[in-house]
C-alpha cells in the first residue's frame, strides 16, 4: 500500500490510535511496519492472535512488560563494554517479568492455542537470574557477590570505625569541644575529618585538608588515624578490582544468553502488540471478520473506526453479482465517508486487525488498494482539482488489476461536465475490463444510467429525509440516488416556476418532476 494511500484512508492514524495501547517501543515500531497483508492464512493467523488476547484480557491483567532500557543494553553486547549494576537489575527485571507471563499464558493454555504457545519459547535464564540475584542488590554490588570482596568490606569496616572511635573521643571531649565549630565528623575526599574554627586550628593536632568557603573553618583530619585513612584507601582500591572483576564475570554470563535474551524481546514485544491489537478491537467494539481467497467486500454494519459513536452502520457488497458500484446522493449524504469506511476497514481486516462490522462480514484478498479523494492540488506544479485528480488515475490505470480495489470521489469533477462525464464512464469501464473492484461516487445522471445498463455495475444512494432536508447516512445498494437539489430549492421556498424551468433545462419537457426521492 502507498503512503499516500494510507495517508488519505486515514489508516496512518488508526495506527497512532493503536499504538496508545502499547507499553514498549518495540511494539510500537511493529504497528508502524503495519500493512495489509496477500496470504489468507498469514491474515488468519494475525486475526485469531487479536481474538485470543481479547479472551485472555476477559480473565485479568496481562503481565507484559515494557521493555525499557532493555533495548539499550542489547546494543552493549559484545563491545567491550562491563555493565553497571543498574543495567544487571533492567535484565533482572526483564527476566522475572518474561517468567511471569510464562506462568500466566500456561495457565490460559486451554484458552488461547495459539499466543499461549508463543511464551513457551520464553526462555527462563535461571543461571543469569540467580547470579544476578545474588550479586546485586538495590542497584549496587552485594556484600556477599564474592567472598573476597566480603572479606575487604570487612576490613574496611573494620578501619572507618577505629576511625570514627578516635574522632568521637575527640568531638565529645570537653578540652576540645570549645575549639570546635561543629559538633559532628563529616568527610572530604573520603577522609574523616573535624571542623574545627579557624584561629583554634593548631590546638588540634593533625592535618587541614579543607576549609570553608568563608575561611572561618578549617577541616582537619586528626593525628593517629592517617594510618587507618591509608589502609582503607588500599583496600578501596581492591574493592574497585574485586567489584570488576565480578561485573565483568556477570556480563560475560549475559552475553553467553544473548540470543535468549534477544528472543524474548521479541516475543515480549510481539505481546504487547498483540494485547494492544486487542485492546483497541474492545474500545471499537470490532470483531473478526472472514477472509476468502477471491477479491470481494462484503461488510454489514460496518463503522468509520475513527468517528467512534457518531458512525452510521452501513452495508457494503461488491465482487460477487457486479464489481462497480457507483454510489450517488446530496452532497454532505456520506457518500465520501462510505468510500473510506470500504477502503479503511479493507485494509484493517487486511493487515490482522478486527474491524467495527458484523463478525459475518467478509473481506477479500486484495493485492492494492488505490484511493482517489479530496483536492490533490499541488500548488508547485500549478495543478487543479482535475489534473490532479487525472494524474492519480493514470497512476492507478498503470498499476490496477483484478486484484485491484478502487476507491474515487466525485470521479470527472472539476472540469466540464460533459467532458467528466464522459471521462468517468470510459475510466470506470476500463477499470471493470481489468478486473478491479471499483466503489466510485459520482452526481452525474448519465453514470447512473450507465451502471442502469452494464450488467457489471451496481447503482446505489446515499438516502436523504426530504422533510428535516437533512442527509441519513444510510446506504441503499441497488436504487441510484437524487442530488435533491430541486426538492429542497422547492422545500425553502424557491419559486416553483423556477424550479419548473430548471428541471425543464435539466431533463426536458417531457420527464415528469419527482415530488419525492426515487
């Protein structure tokens, strides 16, 4: 499908509508690589996958996870790199939520056959999860990672509290209290030190490693703790090495499980777009649909999925008794809104979606669908309505076959109408002969005649209610429609003998004037 295609079916937004119901970005790149599908049983599967999840959703929330940090860290592998031990905890989280939804889709097994069996290829990378498990903990190096890392925190505890002995005997010592500006140890450059005021400083005997930014204190570290200042120091710095030295042990583990971690990625990101598929099908109330082999529409009760409660059911055919359906009626009747409800819901259905319709509507395959709708202008090629409007259809004319869906707005407007008319029926007749399946709206009589007379083209109206002058949106297949012009002039007063003479200038003397819609 071409993007402009898309752009003008509006199926660019039913996706971005989609993707709200997504956790992680990776599912929301599967629904941007979203299109319509050519293989009955690809499309089937993709179907069944939604109907599934919208069972699953009915038995309690889903535990799918949101994938975050997971796909930066993925890009890490196997470049040299030792991750930190927040990085440990992402693939922990990741690898306790992929487990969980293990569990939770083996205890739906008898419910959904098919995404059920998806998460027994989750794999549960019990090693990884229990190394990690036992080496981090709230996002820093457990104590008990290594027993030689044990042992040097031992130590180091050891020595910070003869160093926290000595400088409390000094900081609670009445002789000295007075020269003190603070009563409390703090530390610069991870050394214990005293603040002590400034004209006092030699009256504690150590070293002045700080001072305030004022100058009126100075921060001394004390004599008789530099030699436990030194050894923690040294001991740090085989904390550091023991600290890597199990970080790189844990990355190298992950790295072995790579490609497991890589798959249930892939499988987690799968869910979340398959439970969103499903969550967007309950907010539209859509169902699945039917999908055969051979080209045709047969939608009933379908509804615009993007005007929610304000679209009207409409019925839709087309491929089995005739394969043009010319649809004509006021403007304003809907006839452009049910030229994109055929196209839209085509290819929703087509790409796996449920769609808002009767669960007996069918859907055929189709392998393009071409729209021509709207004012295509292009101000920099100086084109109007109707070049513009000829240039698509030479485009669609160069590419259409019997596989083709064809959707065209107000098909010859924009130019003289003898001429468009003209045009309309030789494009839609050519189409027809290529074997596409075309819906086109139209105001022209002469097409409506036309689709009278060809046994491959099917008439239809958009109803209107001559009393309220309002449009109903309701599709009639099989009767053409009226522009109505006449009969609402006539409703809002205009002169009869006005409207007698342009009903004469239409249609001649001899035709009758309808005082009611055919």
């Amino acid at each position: 499908m071409e993007e402009k295609t898309e752009r003008k079916l509006e199926f660019d937004i039913v996706k971005l509508e989609l993707s709200k119901y997504t956790l992680s970005d990776e599912a929301k790149v599967y629904i941007r690589d979203l299109k319509p599908q050519y293989h009955r049983e690809t499309i089937e599967q993709q179907i069944q996958e939604t109907t599934e999840a919208k069972i699953i959703l009915k038995k309690g929330q889903v535990p799918i996870h949101s994938l975050s940090g997971v796909a930066q860290m993925l890009d890490q592998f196997n470049k040299g790199m030792v991750f930190k031990p927040s990085q440990f905890e992402v693939i922990l989280r990741f690898i306790e939520s992929g487990n969980r939804l293990k569990e939770f889709m083996k205890d739906k097994a008898l419910l959904p056959p098919i995404i059920s069996s998806y998460a027994e290829n989750i794999s549960e990378l019990k090693e990884l999860r229990e190394a990690i498990i036992n080496s981090i903990r709230h996002g820093v190096i457990d104590n008990y990672a290594s027993k030689e890392l044990a042992k040097i925190r031992k130590q180091i505890t050891t020595h910070e509290q003869r160093i926290k002995d000595t400088v409390q005997k000094i900081v609670h010592s009445p002789a000295k209290r007075k020269y003190l500006q603070e009563y409390f140890v703090s530390q610069r450059n991870g050394r214990y030190v005293i603040p002590v005021k400034k004209e006092y400083r030699n009256k504690i005997a150590g070293q002045v490693l700080d001072s305030s930014a004022s100058g009126s204190t100075v921060y001394i570290e004390p004599k008789g703790i530099q030699k436990d200042q030194q050894k923690i120091l040294e001991l740090q710095g085989h904390e550091f090495i023991e600290e890597q030295r199990i970080l790189s042990m844990l990355t190298g583990m992950a790295e072995v499980y790579e490609q497991e971690i890589r798959s249930n990625a892939e499988i987690l990101a799968h869910y979340d777009f398959v439970f969103a598929k499903a969550k967007y099908s309950e907010f539209l109330n859509a169902q699945p649909v039917e999908i055969v082999d051979t080209p045709i529409l047969d939608l009933k009760k379908a509804r615009h999925p993007l005007l929610h409660q304000e679209a009207k059911p409409l019925d839709i055919g087309l491929g089995e008794t005739f394969r043009t359906l010319v649809i004509t009626g006021p403007n304003t009747g809907g006839k452009t809104v049910t030229l994109k409800t055929a196209g839209l819901l085509t290819v929703m259905a087509l790409s796996g979606l449920h769609i808002p319709a009767s669960k007996d509507s069918r859907v055929g395959l189709f392998e393009h669908v071409f729209i021509d709708i709207g004012d295509d202008q292009d101000i920099k090629q100086s084109l109007s309505t109707f070049s513009s409007q000829m240039k698509n259809v030479i485009d669609i004319l160069n590419k259409v076959n019997q596989y083709s869906l064809v959707l065209l707005d107000e098909l010859g407007a924009g130019t003289d109408p003898a001429e468009g008319m003209g045009l309309a029926i030789a494009i839609l007749d050519q189409l027809n002969e290529r074997g596409a399946l075309t819906i086109a709206t139209t105001h022209y009589n002469d097409i409506k005649s036309y689709a009278y007379r060809h046994p491959d083209f099917e008439n239809a109206r958009m109803e209107f209610d001559l009393e309220t002058l309002m449009p109903l949106y309701q599709l009639t297949i099989g009767k053409p429609g009226e522009s109505q012009a006449f009969q609402v002039a006539r409703m809002l007063g205009l002169d009869p003998k006005i409207i007698k003479k342009a009903h004469e200038t239409t249609y001649g003397k001899n035709q009758q004037m309808k005082a009611n819609k055919s």
